[in-house]
C-alpha cells in the first residue's frame, strides 16, 4: 500500500524524509519563479526625487592674488578654483589642468612654500599668500636648478606633467632639506640620511607623467640635489 507523504512517522514523530524533501523543493521552486520574473520587480512605481532647489548664483567678488610676487587684482566667484584663476582670469598658462580631481599633480603650484594641487583648492582661499607658478620659478631670465636639470637630463616628453614636476620637485627639495621623512624612510625619527632614487619616487608620486620619463625626472632631482646637475 503506498504511503501517505504527509503523514507523520510513527516511531519518530515526526515528518519523515520524504515530506521533508517536499518542502523542500516547493521552497527552491517558489524562489527560482521570482528570481526568473524581475519585472515583477521592476512593475514596482519608482518615486522620482525631487530635484534641488536651484540655489542662486553666488556673484563674482573682489579678490586679490599675489602670483609670482605681483599683485593680481580679480573679480572671481568663490567657486574658481586657483587652477581656473591662474589660467582664466590671471591669463597665466603654465600651471596645467590634467585630471581637475586631485588625481595627477599636473597643476601643482607653491603656496608660501607649500605644494599643493591647484585645482582642489578655492582662490579667494589664497588672499594674502604667496603663490608661485611655473612662471616665477626662474629668476631675472635665468631658469631655477631644477629647470636647467630638466632641460640637461632630457626630463620630459610632451612636456604637460612638467610644470607641476618642476613646482613639486622644488618644494620637495625644500621639504627634504628640512629632514621631513617620507613613506619610505627607514627612521622617521631622524633625517633620511640621503635622498635616494627610491626616496626621490616616493616623494614625487603625486606628479605622475603619461609620457613615463619618469627615470630622467628622477635623474634631474637627484643631480639638483647632490649640486652635480
Ligand atoms: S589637475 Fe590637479 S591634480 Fe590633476
Ligand atoms: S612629459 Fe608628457 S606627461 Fe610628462
């Protein structure tokens, strides 16, 4: 006589196998269909955000930027970034826009000393500061170490990364001398003891080059820094 498959053991009390592995496979069965019918999903009505609120427009306001020692009287909104305020407003073109995010150090200026990148920061954040440029890295005609290393060493291609190389190699230069250690430091307690082709890398890692002259950029550095170039 065959058995009822819903019926309960009688020695365990309990479902047997067989009910057990019905159950089972109803469940697999009930998931596979709505795993296989995603419109189902997708009839669900989608509630559209509401746009923002468009805000208004900032107006440009006075702003004075001391860019290679000469005062540049602007009229920026706050939003201009001291990358678009060097080229656009200030008409100096030798910082470069590479990734605009931070990303490629092509836009690397001087600020009282400091590197930054010139695309995350704001102008009218840098009243009051010194700013240096490509521009004002020579002096009275005369290219700065680094700029107649760069030409002797063949450090560069096309020529777009270099700016922001030469910017970012002088602060470096300064950052070293000052026996501020790197990622790659052995001793972060005392002054690298010298500055390295690895130490040089690390450093200027935030300067890449699409054209990779990466080792003759290295080469110019480190000649600069040893009073060799
Ligand atoms: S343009 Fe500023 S980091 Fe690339
Ligand atoms: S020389 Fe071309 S990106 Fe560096």
């Amino acid at each position: 006589m065959p058995r009822n498959p819903d019926s309960k053991d009688p020695q365990q009390g309990s479902a047997s196998p067989n009910v057990s592995r019905r159950r089972f496979l109803q469940s697999a069965a009930a998931a596979a269909t709505a795993g296989a019918a995603p419109h189902l999903y997708a009839q669900q009505p989608v509630v559209a955000a509401a746009p923002p609120a468009p805000r208004a427009p900032v107006p440009p306001r006075p702003v004075t930027l001391n860019i290679n020692g000469r005062e540049y009287a602007l009229h920026l909104e706050p939003r201009v970034t001291l990358l678009d305020a060097l080229g656009e407003y200030a008409g100096l073109m030798g910082t470069k826009k590479g990734c605009d995010r931070g990303q490629c150090g092509a836009c690397t200026v001087l600020v009282d000393g400091r590197r930054i990148n010139s695309c995350l920061t704001l102008a009218v954040m840098h009243e009051g500061e010194a700013i240096t440029t490509v521009e004002g890295l020579a002096r009275n005609g005369t290219l700065s170490p680094l700029q107649e290393a760069f030409v002797k060493h063949d450090a560069f291609q096309c020529g777009y990364c270099t700016p922001g190389q030469l910017c970012s190699a002088t602060a470096m230069l300064g950052e070293f001398k000052a026996g501020t250690a790197s990622t790659v430091t052995a001793d972060v307690r005392r002054r690298p003891a010298q500055l390295s082709d690895e130490e040089i890398r690390e450093r200027m890692s935030g300067n890449l080059c699409r054209c990779g002259a990466y080792s003759n950029i290295v080469a110019a550095v480190r000649a600069v820094n040893e009073g060799t170039a």
